[in-house]
C-alpha cells in the first residue's frame, strides 16, 4: 500500500483557512471522508488528500512523499489564521466489504471501500488496489497526478474531487474556465495494452505522439491522451494499445 502521513489540523478558523484554498468543500466532513486538493494559481496541481473530522480538528490524509511539502505549503498560507497544523502517529487502515464503525467511505468510487485512522499499522491488506485502480480509473499521486496536472484532465470531477458552487479558492478560476468550455481536449483514459511497454512510455498514432501511458495492470492501463488524435490502433514501445470506452 503506498504510505500516506495523518496531518491534524485544528483551530478556530481551520474550516473557513481550508475552504479558501482547496477544490472541494470542506464542510462536506460532516457527512463523510472528502476527497479534495490544492493548486496552483494557474490551476496546476500540488497535492490531492482526504478530509476527515475528529472532535478536535480535521485530519488530512497525503501522499507520505508530499506531506513535507503540503505541511509548508499550507503553513505559507495560514499566516494570522488561528490553524494548528501537528503530526500525528495515525497509520491509514484500507479494506472492501462491510465498513467499520470507525472507517469512512472512499468518496471517489464504491469500489475502493473504506478508509480508517488507527493507531498501529496494517498488516492484513491483501487488495489489489493498483488493478482497482487501472479498473475504475482512479488517478494516483506522483503518477496520473503530477505538477503538470489540472484536475479536470484527471477527472476530479468524476471522483467528487470538487465543488463548483463553493465559492473562491486557489486556481479556482483557471479550474472553472476549463469546466466551462464545450469539452476537454486532453485527460485520462481507459486503454488496453498487448505487448512490452513500461509506465511513461509514449503512446503514438502513425508515428504522431498522442499521449502517455501510465499505471498498468495486466492488459488494462490508464494513459493520458489527446482525444483527438487518439483513435483506432496505437504504440507504446512494443505494444499495441487501443482506448476501452
């Protein structure tokens, strides 16, 4: 399972400092686990993680790779704020089937299950979660989700990853924009792949470069295209891949 970091997060002002920043709306922790994350000016993405309330705060589950990151970005933008950032010991617990009292859904999809914060490490998950993943289309950080990614591409959207009618935060406005125009020219997509190709390697149409593919499982991947180039049979290195929907 990839390592994630348990921030919590509290203070007088924690919800109204959060709902200027992120894509999603913060006061949706009242009902369940919020999947949101925050951009860039130019609407690019920094980070994406889960919201979850606790008696005290918020707990904000990243990426363990982008928690230093995350922890400073967001102590730039606190200022006089009265937020309280702290670590915590919390090891993220995952699993299919019936919900724990203590778990909350995973908002992306009804597939991934359920999402809990418990004091001692998971040992028992035997989940294919990468093939979950690749099936349902689901974006990953560091691999689908990376410092050229804007959100709409990635399909925030789909995965209840944002809120338009929340109101400003940073690179809302880029964000909207592209919500707005007639159709998205480029994103993630379904693909099947037979043959030797490796995560990053370019996908082309008669020798024209028209994406990358990225997580793969089995015959299955999710590739970042250009949808209109994108069509009939394509390359990646020795394999031929062909979109699924």
């Amino acid at each position: 399972m990839t390592k994630r970091r348990i921030l919590h997060l509290s203070g007088a002002d924690v919800r109204d400092f959060l709902q200027g920043l992120i894509t999603n709306d913060v006061n949706r922790i009242d009902a369940g686990l919020v999947y949101a994350a925050i951009l860039t000016p130019q609407g690019k993405y920094i980070a994406d993680f889960f919201l979850s309330p606790t008696p005290t705060g918020i707990l904000l589950d990243v990426d363990a790779g982008m928690g230093n990151a995350l922890a400073q970005r967001l102590n730039m933008y606190k200022l006089r704020a009265d937020v309280v950032i702290e670590e915590t010991d919390l090891f993220l617990h995952r699993g299919l089937g019936d919900r724990p009292s203590d778990s909350f859904a995973d908002p992306r999809h009804e597939a991934l299950g359920w999402r809990a914060y418990r004091q001692a490490e998971q040992t028992d998950d035997t989940t294919d979660w990468t093939a979950l993943r690749v099936a349902h289309l689901i974006p990953e950080t560091g691999i689908e989700l990376t410092s050229d990614t804007f959100i709409l591409e990635a399909g925030f959207e789909r995965l209840s990853g944002g809120d338009f009618r929340k109101g400003c935060y940073v690179g809302q406005e880029v964000t909207a924009r592209m919500k707005h125009k007639t159709e998205l020219r480029k994103g993630l997509a379904q693909v099947s792949v037979e043959g030797e190709a490796e995560t990053g390697s370019e996908i082309t149409s008669s020798g024209k470069p028209v994406g990358t593919l990225l997580t793969r499982s089995k015959d299955t991947a999710i590739a970042y295209l250009r949808f209109d180039r994108a069509q009939g049979e394509m390359q990646a290195s020795e394999a031929i891949v062909t979109r699924s929907d």
